[in-house]
C-alpha cells in the first residue's frame, strides 16, 4: 500500500494510508508527498484526494444547491402549468 506524508503549517506527519488521509482534516493547500513521487504536491491536485475534496465540498455546500435546484424546478413546474391552462383555454374557449 502507498504512504502518504503530509506537511501542515511547516510540520511534516506521516507515514499514513489513503483511508488516514480521508479522515484527518486535510486542507487543499497541504502538501503531500509519496515514496514513488519525486516532488511533494498540493493536496488538491493528488489524484486519489480530488474525489475526497469533491465530497467534502458537497457535503457543505450540497443543501444550499439543493434547495436551490428544488425551487428552480417549482417555478418551472408552475410556470408550464400556467402556460398549458392559458392554451387550453385560447383553443378550447368558444369564440
């Protein structure tokens, strides 16, 4: 299994598992380096953390956007009924 390091605020830590790495808080802008790597990188742009950062950034924001698409999708909704009744009206509606 690969070994993860990881500096926060001029303080290496480590050797840790991926799983590890997923339950400590670990910032986008933390470095992290691995055996195989030659150069240390931010932690947003290691491949296996970007699903991680996804999550988490879902997580806090998710019911914000949900409840905005939820709305969004009412408005739709009662603006085509709206626009079904006038039609129905103009075409059914004896002149």
């Amino acid at each position: 299994m690969q070994k993860y390091y990881i500096c926060t605020t001029a303080v290496a830590k480590g050797p840790f598992l991926l799983e590890d790495l997923y339950k400590i808080e670990v910032g986008e802008q933390d470095l992290i380096w691995a055996s195989k790597w030659r150069s240390a990188r931010y932690a947003n742009e290691v491949a296996e953390l970007k699903k991680h950062f996804r999550e988490k950034w879902a997580m806090q924001h998710g019911g914000k956007r949900w409840s905005l698409l939820v709305k969004w999708k009412k408005l739709l909704f009662t603006a085509g009924v709206s626009v079904l009744i006038v039609l129905i009206l103009y075409y059914a509606w004896p002149e």
